[in-house]
C-alpha cells in the first residue's frame, strides 16, 4: 500500500502494509527513536507524535490512518519555537523527566496551553493527573505549565 505523508516537514510516500504501526515505520525506517516503544498497547504515552497538530499513541495508529496527514516527532519539534517555550520552562521550574515521557509531556502540554492560554492552578492540576507518567511531582510540573503558558503567550504577544 502507497501512503503519501509528512514527516517532519517533508512529503513522503511509503510503501508497505496499512497496518503496520506508526512508530514502527518512525523508528525502522526513518531512525526516529525520540518517541519510545514501551507498552506497545497505549497505555503509557512513551510513543506520542503529533498528527496534524494533535498528540496520538503511535503504538497503536496503524500507518494506513496517516494518508495525506502530517506527522511531526520529538527530534523535530525540539527545533521548534513551541518546544522552546516549554523546554526553557522545564528548566526554569527544575523539571527532570525521564528519558521514556519526554515526547508525551512535551505534545500533551503544547497542545493544553495552546488550548488554555491562561490555565489556572486548578485547571493544571486536572490535567497532570491524566498524564500516564508520574515522574515529576504535580507542583513542580504546575509551576512549568504556569510559566510554559507565560513565555508561550509572550512569544506570540497575546
């Protein structure tokens, strides 16, 4: 099966089985290992890449769903302004992730301050207790989300 896509800012077309899984192809034949294989069911959010611009499990989404989409990993959007936004947060709050929940916090947070320019405490607060990994602690991650949200809208002067 042809499927014309793109990764990371470049037109694709791949030919293979529709059902093979995303973060297979991403990582065999692209070499894009960022986003991590870990449950292999969903579960645990190691896999996330952002498809047309939304966080999804690439673990689970089998190739043929990409058709005419684009798809951007980790290795990528480190080189974007958004991912600056919330890395300088990172650092400034004292956030050390582990090595397997970069690309889900990085996706899921992007995706949350973009949705809620100005989140509250409590609004922050709902949303890390539905990330799969606890590796931070939920103040810590608050406070970066707080100043993420902060430089994201003072980037864009909104």
């Amino acid at each position: 099966m042809k499927i014309n896509c793109v990764i990371n800012d470049k037109l694709e077309t791949l030919d293979m089985a529709g059902t093979e899984k995303l973060i297979n192809i991403l990582r065999n034949n692209f070499g894009l290992s960022g986003s991590k294989l870990r449950c292999g069911e969903g579960r645990c959010g190691s896999c996330t890449v952002l498809f047309d611009n939304a966080p999804v499990l690439s673990c689970i989404l089998p190739v043929y769903v990409i058709q005419d989409s684009s798809i951007i990993t980790i290795e990528y959007f480190r080189q974007m302004p958004e991912y600056e936004d919330i890395h300088k947060a990172f650092e400034k709050a004292g956030v050390h992730h582990c090595a397997y929940c970069e690309a889900s916090k990085y996706f899921t947070i992007n995706e949350f301050i973009e949705k809620t320019k100005t989140p509250t405490k409590s609004e922050i607060e709902q949303f890390v207790s539905t990330m799969p990994c606890k590796c931070v602690e939920m103040d810590i991650l608050t406070t970066a989300i707080i100043l993420a949200a902060k430089y994201r809208r003072a980037r864009k002067n909104e």
